[in-house]
C-alpha cells in the first residue's frame, strides 16, 4: 500500500494559481492506479498544429515512453501528451510498447488525431506490468474538459506531498503570452524510486528549432541543476510545448531574437520554480541547501564541485543535523580529484567564513552557525579564487524521514 | 562527545587472534585525544631495515601526512609507522606538516632512527588543529613494547565498533611467513566523516618493487572493491610493509616469481578479510551485501555496474527495508550510460530469478525472496550475458542509524 505521508515542511505556504493555456485541453482521469481517492492520468490535447521539444534521461535502461516519444519527435508536432502515475513502464517487455500503441488508437480515435503525433511519460514503480487495461477504461469513460490546470500537477504525484506548478504572463511584440509548467518530484509508489517528470507550455508560435534549444538551454540551468539523493531515473523527461496559437507576425526567427529576451526571463522562472518545488519536496527533506560555487577555473570544475557536495550523504547527513562539519565539504571538493589552491580556498555557512588559509577560521563563533544552520533554508559557498567561473546547485538534506520512505515494503 | 555505538550486527562473532611480527615493535599510547578510556597512538618500529609499499586516496585535498609519506616513499625504506586516531590532520595549514615534522624528530631521538625513513597516518575529524602536543607528552612518557598487536587495531579506531585484525601464516621456500594486518573503517569523531586506513605486515624479504606491485594488485581487488556511502576520504591509504627479517637464499626477484604463489593466496586472504570487516563495520549497517556482475563486455563496465548499485542510496534503503525492490537495480545500471541488452539480462536475489526477458520473472515467489533477505548477508547476482568479464563488490544497507551517526553535531 502505498503510504501516506504529511506536507513536506520546505512545501510553498500557499498552492500557486495557475493559467490554463489557449489551444490547449486538459483532460483528468482516475484509473484507480492507487486508488480511487485521487486522479492518476492527466491529458493534453492540442487543438492546433503544437510544437514540441523534449530532453530525455541519459539512462540506459529508460522507459518505453522515451524510445516512443523520441520517434514522435522527429514529426516536430504534438497532438496529445498523454501522462500517467502509479508505474513506470519500464523494464515492461515488448507488453509496454504495446500498450502505447493501443492507448495511442484508443486516444486518437476518441480525439481525432494523429497517433504518430501523440507522446507519454509515465512515472512510478519499476518492472511491473503496464497498468493498460485499467487506463484504457477510464480514459473511455470520460471525455469532460477540466479547466483546473492544478489537477494536472495532482494527477502526475506519486509521493509527492504537494502539486508543483506555476504560471507566468510576459509581452512579446506587444501580446500577452503565458507560460504554465507542472512537474513531479522524487516519488515512490510502493514504493519506488525518484522519477522527476516537467511539463511547461506556452501559447506563442515558436518554430520548433528554437523550442528545443531554449528547453536545452533552460533545462541547463535549472532541472540539471537540483540533486535529491543522486539517483537518476530511467524515466526523467522536460517536455516544453506550444499551442502556437498567438502568432506574431513576423515569426520567431532566431534563439537570439531580441522580441523574446523578457519572454526568456519568464521561461527561466517557471523552469527554475518548479526546479526549486522538487528540491522542496525532496524524499525526507528538511532543509532547501543551495550551494554555491564561485571563482573555479572553468564552469565544468564549478559544476563537478557543486554536485560532488550536493550529492555527498554525509554533507547532507550534517545539514539534517544541524551540524557545521565542513570537513565534510572538504572531503567532497577533494573526491572531485580537482586541483584546489588549498590557502585559497574559502568556505562560507551563509555570511559565516568558516575556513580560510588553509585551515579553520577560528575566530568564528561556533553557535552563531549553528543558529544559521537551525533555519529552513541554507546556503553554502566555495570561493575557490582560481578562476572567474561560477555554478550553483540546489539540493536538500539526507534525514531518517527518506530512509522511512525508501525502506517501505513493495507491497 | 564523541558517542558510543553497540557493536555491529555484522561483527564476527569472536574477535581473531593475531600474531606480532618478528623485527617490528609496537607500542601503543593514550594521548587523551578522545578521553583517558582508549589508546589512540600507534607506533610500529621496524629494527631492521623495512620495505614499504603505500596506495594513496586520489582526493586532492589529501592530509598531509600523505605528503610527507609519498615523499618518504622515494627512500624505499621504513623504520616506524605513527599512526593517530581523534584529528585527520587535513586542511590544518601549515602547521598541521609542522607537527609532522616535530614529531618525527621526537620519535628519531628516542629511536635511534632517521626522521625522513618515517610514515604517517592519521584518521578523525578535518579541519581541527593537529593535537600535536598531547601527542609528543603521550609518546615522551612511555616506552614500553607492546606484544598484543590487537591493541594497534583498536587504537586506530574511530567510531568502528570492533576492532579489525588477521594474521595468516604460509609457507615460502620451506619457511614459515607471518602476515599480520589490521584496518579501520567509516569512523567519526565528534562526528566525522568516513577515513579507511590499513596496514599489513609480513616478515618475508621481499623487494620493494614487488612489494608495491603486491600491494597494487591486492588494494584493487579488496579494499578497491567496497563500498559504504560512495565518500571518499581525504586520508585513506594501504600500506604494505616488511621487517624483511626471513630472509631467502635467493631473493624473490619478480611478482610472478613461483615461490610466492602460495604467499599471494594467504596475502589476498588478509587483504580481502580486512576490507570485509570494514563493511560489516559500515556506519549504521544492518546487512552485508555482495554484488556480483557476470558477463560483462569487459571489466571495467563490470566495476562500473557493480559500483552504481553498490552506491545507490535507493538501492541500499531498499535492501535495508528487505524490500525486493530490483527496479532500483535497474535504475543503478541506467545511469551508468553502459549499453546493455535488456532481454538477456538475468538480475537474481541469491537463487532468485526475479527479473528476465526485459520484465518481472512473474513465476516468482514474493515471500520467498522476503524471507532470503531478512537474513544478514545477501547476496544480488546481475548476468549481463553480453560478454565474459565480472566484477563483485561489498558493501551494506543504508539504516537510519546511519543517519543518528552522521547527523549528530559536532561538539
């Protein structure tokens, strides 16, 4: 069964409000994939031409989904994006290829599209068999519209303690543009591993070409950019897609194309939101950490630091237990096998300079940190003062809540 | 305060007897770097002139004693070891080396030895000033031998819960060898991270260029091959090393040298029983568990695999939980990026078949596969039936006691 936990204590005060997007439909399902308390299959139904870009998981055992949507890519047109929770399907045989196609027909046909041009993702448990039957029959059942887009992010949790979502409105070349992103966070259904799935749409034609490098381009710097405990999943997909229903015209025609600079801004929020939403929800997380990485020799070493210390368990063991073991930093800077000047080196615990010269600061007060560290959210700096390059990475503490989590019976 | 631990679960049921070896002393020392209750200084003094093979971390935040030691290394000759538990003496500047040397001119003088014919190892907490001085009053104050070479594997301990020693004797040219090694494992004072340090000594002559290659070819095959949280330390280091006192009429003049065959046997035992006992001594561990990858394309996809489980946080919390979670193992092997064929790939819990043919062996047990991993040692077999390579390693579960160690604050 799967376990119901409270809200995560890092969760947003208050639900986000967010936008629905015109040219889109949002159909929700309940296909008792846990029970029937609650939605479990989201669809979106593009009502014009759509453009769609995705990046995929680097995992070489990855779902089917991706190996479809990867096909489905190549029209560079989306119809549907069909979403489901409660399993994964993968490591699912031949069987959950098969199932694709068939829910692909039955969709297709109840919508009249074209079933090349439909995509899924699917997030749950590993290796058991693709619920097929049960969403084909809810999918049958119902065919009314629901214009609460937060129903959506509800229907892709798992054992995500909050919906993530979030909306934004920009201009470009005058006209009013909105963008709405959902994701998911570290889940486990009976229980399973971490699978982060992202949804944003927008409602302004953007050719495809462009639509891709952008999703690359803010992919980057926000969801490749968050660790919860290291694992990658063989499911994780960002989807960026367009209604193309407000046209400008002279169209997009270029990355660099200086009518869309504010429209990449409100892009680079909602990505980095929702990023943020999943750290918050982290399997048993207590505390948001952001770590900082300044003046490394180039952004590859900022980077390898960075994620060397957010996924280190007893870096983040410490953080949980409100201790100031910086050592613990130094051991992670130094599996990196990265060359540190070592009296260079600063280490900061918010304004706190803990180490310098070499060795540690003495003249720090010992319970101020610990006060620093007592708060909800922590940030971490490395001035490594051997280069102008820089990397921030977002990350949450190791607590006894995640072993709770993860250590659940299957069944 | 440094807290006490029970023993673990994984502790051999009677701790094993050890030999001393002949042409090396040892003498043990309460330096009050914990409290008066234990030893934590050890000195080994060789009386005759000492071969020594080292390995190093690759961490480049190494301590200092590393330093010194890699340039001691170039003598190709030892004449004492000082080891010290309580300060790893990393990234204490300047001073931290400065100890080393005041030290090593202290225990020349008493001795009768060459300062720079002198190894260094040290393990507990990063970034604390070296506690030279209580050091140097620990070791003026007392010269006496100490015959019970176990009392070296406890004053090396840090938080270990049991002391970890082997002796092993063998036959070379009609002679009688001794080995004698002890370790330490995951340790933490007040608290601190995980540091690996181990020394084995044997009184057969052997050249130091083989006594290095020896040691080269053990270290990858044991203590290369376990895992417990994926952190490596700033000052982990093997060292191999020999009174050289059984002497040979002819000297063993390569690796491959036939009179050693048995000798490498009985070193290999030592060394992979020394890196067991580190496992069984993980922090927080309630399981050991041994992964086992067969027919690899080559071994170092075999390592790679073997070692992404072995890390997984995901993977360990489920084994911890007894939950038969293997989707987890699939997650691990994805993210290797390895090409693998997922319909040949065989994954067995012990003689359980749980996964084939690209999904779930359904035929299986459930129960069965609960009750195998309720017991203390299990064993997870990943076939990859695409070549002829394989690679096993050891590690344990990942235990909310793992997290009471880790997360406990600092003074």
């Amino acid at each position: 069964m799967r376990q119901k936990y409270r809200i995560s204590p890092l969760a947003p005060k208050k639900e986000n409000k967010v936008s629905s997007i015109q040219g889109i439909e949002l159909y929700t399902y309940c296909a008792n994939l846990y029970d029937k308390s609650r939605n479990d299959v989201a669809i979106f139904i593009f009502k014009e031409k759509g453009s769609i870009a995705e990046v995929f998981t680097q995992s070489s055992m990855r779902s089917c989904t991706l190996d479809w949507n990867e096909k489905a890519l190549k029209k560079k047109e989306v119809q549907a994006i069909i979403i489901n929770s409660g399993n994964a399907n993968t490591f699912t045989g031949k069987k959950g290829y098969q199932s694709l196609i068939k829910i692909s027909e039955l969709v297709s046909n109840m919508f009249n599209l074209s079933k090349s041009k439909i995509f899924f993702a699917s997030t749950g448990v590993i290796g058991e068999e693709f619920p097929e039957q049960k969403i084909i029959n809810a999918i049958r059942k119902n065919k009314v519209k629901n214009n609460n887009w937060m129903d959506a992010a509800k229907a892709i949790m798992t054992t995500d303690t909050f919906p993530k979502a979030i909306s934004s409105k920009t201009k470009v070349d005058n006209k009013v543009v909105t963008i709405t992103g959902i994701t998911k966070g570290s889940g486990m259904i009976e229980p399973n591993m971490a699978t982060m799935l992202g949804f944003i749409f927008i409602d302004l034609e953007i050719p495809q070409k462009i639509l891709q490098a952008l999703l690359k381009q803010l992919n980057a710097k926000s969801f490749n950019r968050i660790s919860v405990d290291g694992d990658e999943s063989t499911n994780d997909t960002v989807i960026l897609a367009s209604s193309n229903k407000i046209k400008l015209k002279n169209k997009i025609n270029s990355i660099n194309d200086k009518r869309i600079n504010s429209l990449k801004i409100s892009l680079y929020k909602v990505f980095s939101s929702l990023s943020e939403q999943i750290v918050r929800d982290g399997e048993g997380a207590t505390k948001l950490i952001k770590i900082k990485v300044k003046k490394a020799k180039n952004s590859l070493q900022a980077e390898k630091i960075a994620r060397s210390i957010a996924n280190s368990n007893l870096f983040k063991t410490a953080i949980y237990g409100e201790d100031a073991n910086w050592g613990r930093i130094i051991m992670a800077i130094g599996k990196t096998y990265e060359k540190i000047n070592q009296s260079k080196l600063k280490i900061y615990f918010g304004n706190y300079l803990v180490a310098m010269n070499g060795k540690a600061n003495t003249k720090i007060n010992n319970s101020d940190i610990k006060k620093y560290l007592s708060q909800k959210e922590v940030e971490i700096q490395i001035d490594l003062a051997i280069g102008n390059s820089h990397a921030d990475t977002l990350t949450c503490d190791l607590s006894h809540k995640y072993i709770d989590i993860n250590a659940s019976y299957k069944s």
